[in-house]
C-alpha cells in the first residue's frame, strides 16, 4: 500500500457451471492434460460430489437427501 499498487481480486461463482459437466470426464482431462496432482484432484473431486443434506424447521428434520 505504501507503493500505491494496484490489488485486483476477481470472483466468479462457477458452481452451476460444473453441473453441466461430467465430473469424471472433467477430472480426467485436469489429471492428464494439465497435470493436477492427487492431491488437486481429490480437493476437485470432493467439491463437485453431491453432500448430503439435512433441514429442520421447527423441531422436525427431514431425512438425509443429496444436493
């Protein structure tokens, strides 16, 4: 800040985006033409699986439904 430099930071939501693409097709091409590593690969992989979920209203919860 004392240089008076510029800081962009750009934000983009792409979650919707990854519902169109197939998730093993997706993370192949990342591991073989990119070179994403086990590690990338798995932070990747446990983002776009479906997560259970649960909702209470009141006192009642539903049961467990993936999203």
């Amino acid at each position: 800040m004392e240089k008076q430099e510029v800081t962009e930071l750009i934000a983009v939501d792409l979650s919707a985006a990854f519902d169109t693409v197939d998730h093993g097709i997706f993370t192949d091409v990342h591991n073989k033409q990119y070179g994403c590593t086990s590690t990338a690969l798995g932070w990747i992989d446990t983002y776009l699986r479906p997560r259970p979920s649960k909702r209470k209203l009141s006192i009642v919860i539903s049961t467990s439904t993936g999203m």
